[in-house]
C-alpha cells in the first residue's frame, strides 16, 4: 500500500505553484538569465518579460501598467502602501482609518506609525461576521484623515468587505484608499474602477505562483514616498533588481486564476458547504465563523467549544489532514485571533477555531476524509477537558 495522499486545507496560507507557471518562469533561471536593467540583447530579453507581466497585470485590475508596482510579496505591499502614503501625506494630516481585522502586515504597520511615528488611527468595529459598516467609515474621518485602508477579503475567516461602498466614500473626500486583496485573487474581481481604490495588494503565492513576488498598484496621481532608494526600479518607488522569474510567474498565475475564477469559485463553494454542513451536523458546540455568504468561496472557519485550535491541528496532521488555526503568520500562537475576538466571539471559543481553505486539487473525497475523521478528533480531546460533560 502506497502512502495516503495529504489532504492540503490551507490554501490561504500558500498554494502550489501550478505546473503552467513554473513552465513559463523556468527559462529566467537558466538562458534567459539578464538583467532587466542591462542594455544588451539578454537584458532586453528580461525588460520585456517584466513589461509583459506588467501589462497582463494590468489589464486584469482594469488600470494602466503605468500603475503597477511589483515587490517581494503582499507584506511589503503593504507596508509600502501605509508608509508610503502617510509619509507623503504627513503635512497634510496626521490620521489613518483601518479596520480590527486586518492581516497583521497592516495592523502591526499602523501601530507602529502611531507608536513610533506619532501618527494617530482608528481601528473601527465589525458586526458579529467581521464586516465593517461604510457609514463608520464616513463617521471617522477627520480634517486630519490622510488614509484609509480596509482589508478586501479576511484572510482568517473569509468575510468580504463592502469594498467599493468605502471606496465611493473615500473617493467624494479626497483621501486615499487602500485594500489589501491578497485572499481575493481568483476568487473576487480585482477591477480596481468598480472597487474604487487607490492603492490595492496582492501575492503571488496565494494564487498558485510563486512565492517571493508581490504587486502594489497605485493609482496614477496618488503620492507615494519610497520604500527602497538606489537604482530607482518601478518607477522610483522600490528599488532593487527585478525578480524576473517571479514577475513572470506572478503574470502567469494571475491570468490562469482570472481565467478560471468563476467556474473554480462555484467549484469551491459547493465544496466548502459541504464540509461546513458536515462538520456543524455532526459535532455540537461548534460554529461558522464569518458572514455566512460574503465570503470567500473556499474558506471554511469553524469554532469549537471545549477544545484548542492547536489539538485538533495536531490530530488532522496525524490524519494527513493539513489545516490552520488562523493566519499563517501568527499560527503557533496560543493567542486567540484578534480577528474573531474583535467579531466578539469569546477567548476560550476563538482558541478552537480551525481554518480550511480549499484549492483546486481538493475533492469531495477529500471532503468526506475529513469529515470522516473530524467527530472522532474532537471528542477524544474533549474527553481530556475539565469543562466538557457530554
């Protein structure tokens, strides 16, 4: 007997890269070698390969590659986004607006403006799903207001925020607004005039590219500082020689998961309703966490009273089942999620909460291995808990 498949649930955390997109970088490793700032013939070669992922970039998020930024990954689009905003911004105002949920590249980012730097934000509510409200939005802003920037989709639970609403708000005051849409990618529109933002983040690990290579777009008029000096790369605003392989491998993955976005995304909720069905059928004192249907197609967050997080981990893995406990950032942690106590789920509840994220090689076989294994799991550490009568 051959060794059991893993059954891989964490697909929010990285995907792996799909064989089309490792074909296309696979010549920037080896003849196709040049530096894209070189003027000779293998340089030209490189320059092109970049300009061309750049324009099929662009064309996805509907903006000019003009506004297309490439980096090392979702994080430092992030903080480019912040930093770069609030430090050009600074004569102007002093305030940034920013939701409890956002992923950590974020929310660690503003406070340490506001710790550091002096910079003041708002960390505005969520409802019980972790959906901020527009007209919050609205009410926070102040003369002194210079940023706002609102997460697309939950990387933990899989809410889907009112993206263009706060856009249309942000828009008619004059500031800036950023998204962090790096859960969004294949399974949400990135056309960036129908969100109406003006700065927007992605990674290409999380949608079957590579790892090491990420975008900012800006849009044309908004005032960035650099993040990095020297060469003057992507337009002067983060220097450092391209990554061309991840540039091309990034264009390649996007356009495959723009392609297949609808047909894959009614694929993948099936899928995640039934394992979401399966398991609060089967085991009591659990719940969803998120917006029952605003969210991500394939995410899948599940609570469970009486039990950690980090158990249930353990036990999946020994199964052959890989899943998280959240963020893939800040998992190993004994923290409860910030995100779900900001949607005022309670400290011992949010510590057994289990993310799965589907992909495109799960199946619903793989779905029933799961919810084959899933009752027994939980009541054998429920059994070793103080607090748990059956």
């Amino acid at each position: 007997m051959g060794e059991r498949r893993v059954v891989y649930l964490d697909h929010a955390a990285t995907t792996a890269v799909h064989p089309q997109v490792i074909e296309a970088m696979l010549p920037y490793y080896g003849e196709r070698y040049g530096n894209a700032s070189s003027v000779h013939s293998l340089g030209r070669e490189a320059r092109q390969a970049v300009d061309n992922a750049r324009a099929t970039v662009a064309e996805i998020l509907n903006c000019s590659p003009r506004e297309i930024i490439f980096t090392s990954c979702g994080t430092e689009s992030d903080n480019l986004a912040i930093r770069g905003v609030c430090w050009m911004r600074r004569r102007q105002g002093d305030h940034a607006i920013t939701s409890s949920v956002e992923h950590h590249a974020v929310s660690h980012t503003c406070e340490q403006m506001e710790r550091q730097f002096g910079f003041e934000v708002t960390y505005l509510p969520v409802d019980e799903y972790g959906r901020v409200d527009p007209a919050d939005v609205e009410r926070a802003i102040a003369d002194t207001t210079i940023l706002i920037s609102i997460i697309y989709a939950n990387n933990e639970v899989g809410t889907v925020e009112p993206i263009a609403e706060i856009g249309e708000i942000a828009r008619r005051r004059g500031i800036p607004f950023h998204t962090d849409a790096v859960q969004a990618a294949g399974a949400l529109s990135l056309d960036v005039q129908e969100l109406n933002v003006d700065l927007l983040t992605l990674s290409g690990h999380k949608f079957y590219g590579p790892k090491g290579v990420g975008v900012l777009y800006v849009r044309e008029g908004t005032e960035l500082l650099c993040s990095q000096t020297g060469g003057g790369h992507e337009w002067g605003l983060r220097s450092g020689t391209e990554n061309v392989a991840g540039i091309v491998g990034l264009a390649t993955a996007l356009k495959l998961a723009e392609e297949r976005r609808e047909k894959e995304s009614r694929r993948l909720t099936a899928l995640r309703d039934r394992l979401v069905e399966g398991v609060l059928s089967s085991i009591d004192h659990c719940w969803l966490l998120g917006h029952p249907s605003q969210r991500l197609p394939n995410n899948a967050n599940i609570a469970f009273e009486y039990v950690e997080g980090e158990g249930i981990l353990l036990a999946l893995d020994m199964e052959g089942i890989a899943a998280s406990s959240g963020s893939a950032c800040s998992t190993g942690s004994s923290d409860a999620s910030h995100v779900a106590l900001a949607m005022g789920v309670k400290p011992e509840v949010a510590r057994g909460a289990i993310r799965m994220t589907l992909g495109h090689e799960n199946t619903e076989e793989d779905v029933d291995r799961v919810l084959e294994v899933f009752p027994g799991i939980v009541q054998r550490l429920r059994a070793m808990s103080p607090l748990y009568e059956a």
